[in-house]
C-alpha cells in the first residue's frame, strides 16, 4: 500500500479490532501489521494516545512469569469509532466521487 494512512484511520483500526476482544500490545501490532505498513514504534504512542483520550484502558495479566498489558475499548471510544466510521464514509464517498469523475474517460 503506497498511500500512508492518517493517524485517525490508524486509530479507528484499533478500536474496531478492539470491539472484538481485549489485546496485548505486541499482538495488535502484528494485527494491525497485516493490514498496515506499521512499526512497534508508531503503535504504541497511539495506543497510549486512545488510553488517554479514554477511548481505552489497560490491565495487567500475567503470562509465563511475566505482565502483558492489555488493552480494552471503553464507551467513550465505542463512540469515537463511530464518529471515525462516519467522518470516514463521508471521506470516501468523496474521494470516490473526485477519482471516478476525473479518471480519464
């Protein structure tokens, strides 16, 4: 994928992975990675970014010997999901609009 996607599209990733269930850290960045060209180093400023616009929250869970932090969407980011599906439907019908119009024919 040549086009980069913007930090909204990156954050409304997240937490539509997340309605499905909670992740740790590490596996949401390999998720995300499937489908994104996205390094640890970029994920987890906007994982940290959600957690303190309350769109997330975390919790510790021990796994062989060691804490994995996972994260978990909240209300207020089952909302911001939406207002980010919207703004993103509303982008696309656009964007569809001005490519398909002007695609040479």
């Amino acid at each position: 994928m040549a086009i980069q996607a913007s930090t909204e599209i990156l954050e409304g990733s997240v937490l539509a992975l997340l309605t499905k269930e909670d992740y740790y850290g590490y596996l949401i960045t390999k998720q995300m990675q499937q489908s994104f060209p996205i390094s640890e180093s970029t994920m987890y400023p906007i994982l940290r970014r959600l957690k303190k616009n309350g769109w997330l929250t975390t919790y510790d869970q021990s796994y062989e010997g060691r804490n994995r932090r996972y994260y978990k969407i909240t209300d207020q980011g089952l909302n911001r999901l939406g207002e980010i599906r919207n703004d993103w439907s509303e982008l696309k019908k656009v964007t569809d609009q001005i490519l398909e119009e002007n695609d040479g024919n």
